[in-house]
C-alpha cells in the first residue's frame, strides 16, 4: 500500500520523544510528524515566540491502525 492508497482519516500513535502515548487523526499517512513545544523566552518584543521542534518519523511495518510514528532524535 502506498501513500496515496488511503483516504479518510486512521489513528497514529507517537512513541518516545516528548510527545510520547500522543493520539492522533492523521489523514493520507504522512511520512513525518512535526510537534512543536512553547518554549519560555525573557526579554522578547510582542509578537515574537520560539517553540521546540520534535520530529516523528512513520514506522512503516504498521499497516493498521494505530498507525506508529516514532521519535527521531536527530531531527531536525
């Protein structure tokens, strides 16, 4: 099955990293999902943030729901 097989929406599950147990909607199976954490800032003018990026990769021996992304540590 490829990616552009499926449609509609299946449940995903991100293993290790911050986000670890996450639940999730995907639709289409992406390759990679992005989280992103708030991260505190002193001294910022309005209107500027700096978030963390954590990056999940698709674990393509799953083929059923839940589908598993799991955390890449190297990235990005």
């Amino acid at each position: 099955m490829t990616t552009t097989d499926v449609t509609g929406w299946e449940t995903a599950v991100l293993d290790g990293g911050p986000a670890s147990g996450l639940r999730m909607k995907v639709s289409g199976r992406p390759r990679v999902i992005q989280v992103t954490c708030p991260c505190r800032i002193e001294g910022a003018p309005p209107g500027v943030r700096a978030d963390a990026v954590h990056v999940y990769r698709r674990d393509y021996g799953v083929t059923e729901e839940p589908l598993r992304y799991g955390f890449d540590i190297a990235s990005p």
